[in-house]
C-alpha cells in the first residue's frame, strides 16, 4: 500500500496486518477483490469512519475508499464486462 510518490522507508507490512484484521472483523473495513482465472485483477476497500454529526449525515458515519489497485493491463479497459459470478 503506497500513495504516489511515497517512499518506501519503513515496513508496513505487521501495522497492516493487524489493521485489516482488527478492523475487518468489526466491519469497519470491507474489501473487495476482483480475480479473473485465479489472478487478483483489482482491489478496492472502504473505512466506515465516524466523525461528528452533521446535518447532512446525522449518524456521522462516513466512507473512506483505500486500497484500490487494477491490473496495469486491465487500466483503461472495461471490467465491468467481466462475469462477477
């Protein structure tokens, strides 16, 4: 997981570990993951987060989109036309 033009300087690797598994079990994270012929070919997750309530959005609960990846061969292509069963 790396935003554009960050450097790799320290492993995230255990910090991640334990983000996805804490947060995945109390559903305040959620993963999708597209696989075509057993590839992963796509990924995108979304953080419910809470923050004070607003009047448009009075429970506060809000969506945060992270993790998103998409095959460099499939950018630009339609994967939408792909069978989602």
């Amino acid at each position: 997981m790396r935003e554009e033009g960050a450097k790799e300087e320290i492993d995230l690797e255990p910090a991640l570990k334990d983000y996805y598994q804490c947060h995945m079990a109390d559903g305040t994270f959620i993963l999708w993951i597209a696989v075509d012929d057993k590839k992963i070919i796509g990924t995108s997750g979304i953080s419910i987060v809470e923050k004070p309530p607003y009047y448009g959005c009075p429970t506060g609960k809000i969506g945060l989109l992270s993790s998103m990846f998409t095959d460099k061969e499939l950018l630009g292509n339609k994967l939408n036309n792909l069978d989602a069963g």
